[in-house]
C-alpha cells in the first residue's frame, strides 16, 4: 500500500518554486469559485504517520488558500459535551457549509485505527468501523462534500532520525513525547492496520491520497495538486446512478396502515383519566431513576396530518421536568442547515445523556413528504433508508432509547378534524391549503409510509403503530410505548 | 421588598379553575401571536426561594403553553466548552430567537448572589455584578426580549415545614440535600441579598415580578397573567428615547487618523523580511507558551476598504499551527444570526482557553458601516458603544488579550488599489460598486471611525492605528502589536 511512498521523490528547489506559484494562483482562484459556486465543501482529512509533516503541510494549505474560509479543527480529547453524544457528533457539528474548506485533523479513523493497534478491538470490529466510516463518507459525497483523504507516510527508519533530530534541539524537543516512541514500536503493527483501513475504505467517491512525506517539496506539490483538484471538481453533487429497482406496492388492497382497527380502539374518559395518571407517574419515575443518566432518550412523532401529535407530546411532557427535555418542532431548514447535509439539522439536536429530545416530524421527512412531493431527487430518498437507520444505530450504540410512533387517522377522521380546525379561532392557523392539497396525495402517502416502516423499523428502533381515531387511546398508546420502551431498557 | 408575598394569599379551587381555563386559552393564542409575529422573543428568567415551587411553575408554564416553542434550560454545573468562555457565553448561546420562549432556571443572577451570601465578594463587588447584568438585560430589551424576571418567595417558617414535609415522604425524600439545610441556615443573609439584587435590578425594562409561593393556585394564576402580559407586550422593540445629543465632529480638520503619517510610514525589502522574521517567530512562540493555555487572543481587523487586512490576517496566521486559531469573516447574517441580538453572530465564534480568533470585520461594523448606511437606528447605534465596551471588557475578565487594528490608507492609494483590483483578474471578486460608493461618503465614514476609536479604546482594549499606504509596514506593525501586547499579558 505505502511502497510508493518510500521511494526517495525529491523535488529541486527550482522545479518546487515554479510549481507553487503555479499552485498558488490556480488554488486562490479554485477556492473563489468554490465560494461563488457554493454548490459544494471540501473536507480535506488529514491521517498518516506522525512526523510525517502532516502539521507542517496543513499550515501550507492554510497559507496558500484564504484562511477566512478554511476552518481546520483537531480532535483531541472529546470535550464533555461531545462524550455525551455519539462518536461523529463533533465531526458533525464542525462540518464546514458549502462553499468553504473544512481542514479535520485527525477524523473517525483515529480511534479504530488506536484500538486495534492497541489490540482492544478484533479484525472484525475493525472492519466494521471501516466500512461505517465508508458510510459516512458516502453520505458525505452524495450530500455535495468532495473529500480529499491525505495518508502521510514515512518509513520507519526516516521516522526514527526525525524524532532523534527533534530531540536533540531545545526549542523541538517537546515535539517527541514518551507515546510517541510508543507507537514507534508499534510502528510495523500500525502500518498494517493502517494500510487494511487505507485499503478498504478508499472508495470511488473518497479515495485516499498517499503523500511520500520525505521530501518536504515532493510533499507540497503532491498535496497541493490533489487539494486543485478536490478543489475543481465539478461533478456536483456526484449522484449514484438511478436505480431501476423502487419500493413495490402491495399487490392487493392490504398493508400495515389499513390492518390497524381504527374504529375499534377506543377508550372512555374514565379509564383515559385513570390510565393516564398511572402512566404519566410511571413515565416521570423513569426519567428520574439513576440509570437514566447515562442513557438518553430520543422520541420520534410522526403521523398524518391532523393526528393528533402535538396533544400526544404535550401529554408526554407533562409529568417531566422541563430542565431534562427539549421539543423541536421540524419546521423549513434554516440556511445554516440547507448548506450542510440533510441529516445536520437533527444531529445538532441529540440530547445530552441524562436527557430527552422529542422530534415534532423528523428526519423521516426525506422518505415522506420530500419523497412524495419530489422535493428531493429519488436516490436521495432511496439513500435515506440506509442513512437513517445509519444514524439510529449510532443513537442507540451510544446509549439513547429511541421510539417511533407513528399515529394513524382515517380520511374520515380526519375530514371531521379539518373542518373543526377551518371553525375554532384558535385552531386556524393549523389548517391551510397545504393540508388539503396533501389528503389529496393521501395513497402515495401511505405508500410511502408503508415503505418507511418496512425499511426503517428495526429491532433496535422499532415504529410503533398509534391507532388514533380516538385521541383517548392513542395518547394513552403513545405513553405506555415510551415507559415500556424505557422500563425494559433501564 | 418581600412583604406581600408573605401575606397569606389563596385562592379558591373554583375562582383558579375559571382563571385557570381563561388563561389556557388567551396563552395559547399570544403565543401563537408572538409567533406570527417573529418581532420578539420572551425570556422567563426564575429566581427566588427554594421550595417556593419554582420547578413546579415552570413545569405548568410548559403545560399552557405549545411545548414546541418553548426552550427550557437549566444552568447546573458549566460544561468544559462553557468554562472557557466569559461567564455571560452559556446564557447568550441558549438565548430563543425571535418568535419563540424560552425559560431559565437559574440565570446571571444566581453567582453573585451565592458569592455574596457566603461572603467571597463585598457588597461594592455585588453591585458591581448587579449592575453588569441590567446592562446585559437593557440590551436585550433593546433587540427585541421581553423580561419576565420571576422571584419566587416564601417565609423561613414555610421553607422549613416543607423541606421537613418533604423528607418525611420516601418518594421525595432525594429533593432535600444537606445543601438545602445549609442554605437554610443563611436565609436570612440571603434575603438581605436577594433583597439588595431585586431592588437594584428592577429596572423600567425588566423589573421584578415577586411571586408569592405560598398557595399553589395563587402563584399559578399569579404567573400565569405576568406570562400573559409578556406574551401580549407590543411595544416593539421597547426603543429609548432618541437623544439630541450626538457625538460632534472636530471643528477643525484634525482628527486621529489625519494625525497619521501615511506617506511616511515605509519599510524597504529587506528590513520587511528581516522583520517579519522577527515578529512571526515571536509570534509563534507566544501562543506556544504554557502560560497561553490560560488566556486566549482575539484579534480584530476594521479598516477601510482595499487597507490590506486580508493580507495582513496572511501575515499572522502564517506561522501559527492551524489548530490553535480560527478567522472569522464577518459576511451577511444568517438567519438564525438575524433572529437573535446583534451580538451573538459574535459571541459563538468566541476562542476557548489557549486558542485565538481573528475577526476580519467585526462587531464594529454596529457603528460603521451600519450607522453611516443606516442599517439601524440612531439609538441602536448609540447604544452599540456601551454594549461593545461590556462585551469586551467580559473577554479579558476572562483571561482575552483583546487586540483592535484599525488599517488606514489615504484616499489617492485606495483609488491606486481600486483600480488595481478592477485590471487583476484574480481580484476583481474584490470590488464591487459598494465600494466605489462607500468611497464617496469617505468623509461620514471617516466621523464614525473617529468615534469609534474616542468611545471604544479603552486601557483593557485599546485600539491600535496602523498606517498602511505601505504594505510592508502595515503587515510589521500589525504583528509587531499583537506580538507586544501578547508578551505584556502572558
């Protein structure tokens, strides 16, 4: 993998200073259009071999482009806020908008790359963390990121002089610290997992650049030609080939929606009273028991127009202390989250441990309305399947419960409601032209639910069916969800 | 000052369910007024006894209210990220943006009271601090908050029966903590002190509502009318009555910046080298320093049009490891900027402890480009002096070395540069014809810069003028400042 590398490219010092004044006008202009286009961000990750020039290189970039829209963050010891929320969050929460230049020192390779040349973690959890790294670049891509993935390789004997040389000088040698020369033994272990994750993670959409780090100007130049590129690259953004192959509807009349026995579930005001006392009590001694705190829990509303979520929520945030859960309403991106992926929004949401989140509408948006009314491109929603189960999984890895209601009303049911809403004063502004336009939709509506929950509901994040015709039940339903999700996770 | 909130108020279970019923509903529609609105925010700040049903109140607030547009927080223990910041940056981050609620559980106020009460600061020190928070409160008032500042009370008799009554019930036993009995044994001390803060925060803009926390329906009902009041509160934003007094210009042709020594102001070559050798290696060493890891740098470039800053910032950030610093590019604000006070574009890009930020354009820009475009109003920009120096002055309160450069040219180099920039293709992205207008109220500008440097250069930050015809002087005094004043601090 890094044989290429250890070969002794050396670069004059003339051929250098004629290449980087090249380089330097094409990348100031490069980054211009970047800005104006704003179409696209460059996530330049930086890895490799320590001594490697890896801090020296990023300096150059930073002198060569406009440092006011190049943001680079290093990833040292995660901060607490960050320990409270799942592994990417503060790769998440640094990506840089579209039309700048992000500069992430250090990335998600680091802690595998770590345990597994500490020994902590197996080949296969190796692979794993990989191919979810894989994942996330792929996203990443599909969301207009272009990556420029830089591996810094020296060999271990060229490594070995440059630390001996950093020490030997005053103003060095703190440079070369004791887990330095640690992993300088590791060095041959290091290079093979390194070389198994440069391998299987250099994909077409984020392949890796391995930089020969011996030569100072052979480095610069390979950098900077690979950093023009990332930086022009047009393919915006580079959309997977359309699949022939769609979600099918069921063939017959029968799907999950229409098993549901509306009619049916029903619940008088007294046993409402009694059933809701009982689990709103149940519900508040849950999110206070010791445990809770280090585990967090996510609620997901969703459901069709008129069912009913906002009385449900707020029948859930009754018995809870305001001081441990927070509401977001999912309303039109703002245009900090419209320059950064789909899934940003949400991400910069996630509860502390110790602490409850409720989604009004979630990120299922992208496989529901954005789908249906093709506000988004059809891989878009495709990928949205894969990705946000991506995302549970690394919410409930961490330690969130996450429960997904979704609350069911039929046309009939929900006519009634409308025209209440079009009558009450204060119910008006719940109802508008939209409304009726999407109960208009209402089959493709439900296909696309159908294929939400078939493709979404998981073992560990499973979508709860809320049967809500009468409102009754289903805010005593929706209750009794979280407190059983939660009693048995505790 | 608490007087009547000892008087034993009640109110009957019929008379608060008739309030009770009134109040959901007139809630419910001026929140949604407030909403429509999107002209102010409300921010319910709670103070007070404990046991006076602080935690219950808010929780009912959250029950009349559309929990989705109502932001609760509770400010415990700072996290690391909020420690490295000036003690006021937790509460600008969790300020509501316009149209929305939001609620404090504990506030500014909370430090200085607890300092006070145990006698780590004296009473010249407490009103210091009290004095710094209706500051802070009048701006906010000024963009748009409604305050509603509750304190809760109760008599020590009543404190003490219910801290026992409490403790006497397994269920709520964990609610009363030895702390409790210990700030029990100082109630009197700190209803002297409460008593000093309420009077001396009351303002016209934010004054105190005393809540009396003895019946349960009382203080309901009691709060719930205040909300209301806030709720409804349509005078948009509170302006202050516009002065006729106006920063003067100089009756003569002197002023600060035509004292400058433009033309005589050079640096040939080779000393430029030399010297920016010098400064940049300084430079780096300053902020490698351990004793940096305590501080933080915050630089901030204004100047007029084509001044060179975007060079300069080049200059300085050149030797510095790009982890350790960030530039901030003050561009259009967002909308989520645009729906919070002026300043907190600002207050989030603030440095943590052994880091810097470079601001090219900055919170200046107030009574710049804002006060001669009239962005704003009169007032706005008047008060933007006062609330610049408080913003400031938090910074190196907390550790900041706050450095302001302000590069001036003269009006023949500027038409030099201009001209320039319209011939080189890769600067013509750098003019516009804002430019050449603002270039036509040079005058105007040149008043505003002057009052801005009498109003702003204070002895904790001062301003620096740096004479910039000459690239190379301009690019060594600018680190040859931030070199001296880092070497001063640390």
């Amino acid at each position: 993998m890094f044989e290429s590398a250890e070969i002794d490219h050396v670069l004059t010092k003339d051929a250098y200073e004629h290449a980087e004044a090249e380089l330097r006008e094409a990348l100031l202009a490069a980054q211009l259009a970047l800005r104006e286009q704003g179409k696209q961000a460059v996530l330049v990750v930086i890895a490799g071999v320590d001594a490697a020039g890896k801090g020296e290189t990023v300096q150059l970039i930073n002198t060569w482009l406009d440092p006011r829209r190049v943001h680079t963050f290093a990833f040292d010891a995660p901060t607490d806020e960050e320990r409270d929320r799942p592994p990417l969050w503060r790769y998440w929460r640094a990506l840089p908008p579209k039309g700048e230049v992000g500069i992430f020192f250090d990335s998600w390779y680091n802690a595998p790359l770590q345990a597994f040349v500490d020994g902590t973690i197996d080949a296969a959890e190796f692979d794993r963390a990989i191919e979810r790294a894989t994942r996330f670049e792929r996203m990443l891509a599909n969301e207009g990121f272009v990556l420029l993935k830089l591996w810094f390789h020296i060999s271990k004997k060229e490594q070995r002089r440059r630390f001996r040389e950093l020490e030997k000088h005053k103003a060095t040698r703190w440079r070369v610290t004791a887990k330095d020369w640690r992993n300088f033994e590791a060095y041959d272990r290091s290079i093979a997992a390194a070389s198994r994750a440069v391998r299987e993670s250099s994909t077409d959409f984020a392949p890796w650049i391995v930089v020969p780090g011996l030569d100072e100007r052979y480095r610069a130049v390979t950098v900077g030609r690979a950093l023009l590129d990332a930086l022009c690259n047009d393919d915006v953004p580079a959309q997977p080939a359309e699949t022939a192959v769609h979600p099918v509807a069921a063939v017959d009349e029968h799907n999950v929606l229409r098993a549901l026995d509306l009619a049916g579930s029903k619940l008088d005001e007294a046993d409402y009273e009694r059933e809701l006392e009982l689990w709103q009590g149940r519900l508040a001694k849950c999110v206070r028991r010791a445990k809770f705190r280090k585990r967090s829990l996510v609620v997901v509303f969703e459901g069709v127009d008129a069912a009913g979520k906002g009385g449900a929520i707020r029948r859930v945030t009754a018995p809870i202390d305001p001081r441990h859960y927070n509401v977001v309403a999912t309303a039109a991106p703002t245009d900090e989250e419209r320059a950064r992926p789909y899934l940003w929004r949400f991400w910069r949401h996630l509860p502390r441990l110790g602490k409850l989140v409720i989604f009004d509408r979630s990120w299922y948006g992208r496989v529901l309305v954005e789908r249906v009314e093709g506000f988004c491109s059809t891989s878009d929603w495709m990928r949205g399947y894969s990705e946000i189960n991506d995302f549970e999984e690394q919410m409930v890895e961490h330690g969130a419960i996450v429960v997904k209601l979704w609350l069911q009303i039929d046309m009939d049911e929900q006519l009634r409601r409308f025209e209440d809403r079009q009558t009450a004063a204060i119910k008006r502004h719940k109802i508008g032209p939209d409304d009726w336009r999407n109960r208009e939709k209402s089959s493709r509506y439900e296909q696309a639910v159908t294929d939400m929950i078939d493709r979404t509901s998981t073992e560990m994040a499973p979508w709860t069916l809320v049967e809500a015709n009468d409102k009754n039940f289903a805010r005593v339903k929706v209750l009794r969800t979280i407190c059983e999700r939660l009693e048995a996770a505790l």
